[in-house]
C-alpha cells in the first residue's frame, strides 16, 4: 500500500464523530503498514481551488492539462494517483454532500484526465481503491423509520464510479442531532467499521481511540 487520502468534509473539524472513526479506521490500517503516512485533506477550510470562468474556458476548449487554470484540479487529481485507499468522512447537508465535498468533486471530475469516454459512456481513468465513506447526519436517513432522503450515497456512488473507483463501504452514523441516540450511533459505526475486511481492527486488535491516535499526517487545506 502506497499510502492513503483523507478527506475530511465537515466543517467541525477534528471534533466531528466522522472525523473521529476516520481516524481510527486509518489507524487499523497502520497495524498492518507501519510505515503507513496518510495524505489529508480539511475541504471545509476551503483554499483548494474553485471553479472560474478560465477554468470553464480551459475545459470547454480542450486545454493542455498543464494549463494554468487546471493547476488546483491537477493537484487534488494527483493526491488520488498517489495514494491507493481513500477515507470520506462528510456531513449530510440537506440530504447530499456539503458544499465543500461538491466543490472536490467538481475540480477532480474531468473529461480526459480523470474519466474518459467508451461508446459515448463516461469512463473512470483512476485506479480502484478500497473506499471507506463515513456519514453524519441529524436525523434517520435508511430503512422504513427514515426522516429525511438520501441523495448522498447513490450520487458520491455515481460520481466515484465515473474516475474508476467502485470499491466503496459505507458506514453511517445516523440521529446524531438526538442525544439519545448519538452514542448508540457511534458505538454503531465502530462496529461496522471493525468488520470490515481492510479498515477493521481485526478479531484481537483494539480499536484506537482519538487522543491515543498520533499519524503522520501531510495535511493540506
């Protein structure tokens, strides 16, 4: 394993329980790859790029991918490239991604750099990764007692599937706005992450709790 990407989506920060079981989940992961160091990224600091009008100019006219436009796309292109497993910790935000995850995705998303076209069909040019995808939201989003719609999973599926990345788990920390329910939430997720065959911790690993987790993190913002 080269190393993975972190992208952290929600404007809590560190302090978010996302943020928190992400953490953890990359720690299982060093148990295996001591020498594991994690590219992260806190889209909700923002200061990675936007989308202008050169930056439409140079996508409609087929610009040279060493096009000044495309410099922030080419740098959160890249960090895919070079890291083979990736961990999304976001926010539900009115029943999809918050607007800092929409906004990466807008700069990696591509024609001819980082998906393709076959038969008139949109096809991904990236490697696939093992994808582990953590949500937070307020209220019950799955199953017959859900409160609100879910149009995050299906559209974070459809536009990973487009840069070649179809590996993906979702873990989903539900209710969280209600305190009754937040700790079971959580207890929840940690399960479901420590089951999982390359994020879990494993039948006689401890899973690591936040303070006692120290990565060597490259963070970006």
């Amino acid at each position: 394993m080269k190393a993975p990407l972190f992208l952290s989506a929600s404007p809590m920060g560190a302090t978010a329980r996302g943020h928190t079981l992400a953490i953890e989940a990359l720690e299982n992961l060093r148990r295996h790859h001591p020498s594991l160091k994690v590219t992260a990224r806190d889209l909700s600091q923002g200061g990675f790029g936007q989308i202008t009008a050169d930056y439409a100019e140079a996508i409609l006219s087929h610009a040279d991918h060493a096009d000044p436009a495309f410099t922030a796309s080419e740098i959160l292109i890249r960090e895919l490239e070079e890291t083979d497993a990736l961990v999304i910790a976001t926010p539900m935000h009115n029943y999809t991604v918050p607007v800092a995850l929409k906004l990466w995705i807008d700069l990696v998303l591509r024609a001819g750099r980082s998906f393709g076209f076959r038969d008139g069909r949109k096809v991904g040019l990236l490697a696939d990764r093992p994808t582990l995808i953590l949500v937070s939201s307020g209220g019950l989003v799955r199953g017959v007692a859900a409160s609100q719609p879910d149009h995050l999973s299906g559209y974070l599926t459809d536009v990973l599937k487009t840069i070649g990345i179809c590996d993906l788990s979702f873990v989903f920390l539900e209710a969280l706005a209600r305190s009754d329910r937040a700790e079971q939430a959580i207890a929840q997720g940690r399960q479901e992450i420590a089951a999982d065959e390359r994020f879990g911790s494993g039948p006689t690993a401890e899973v690591a709790l936040l303070d006692k987790v120290v990565l060597p993190i490259c963070c970006r913002t």
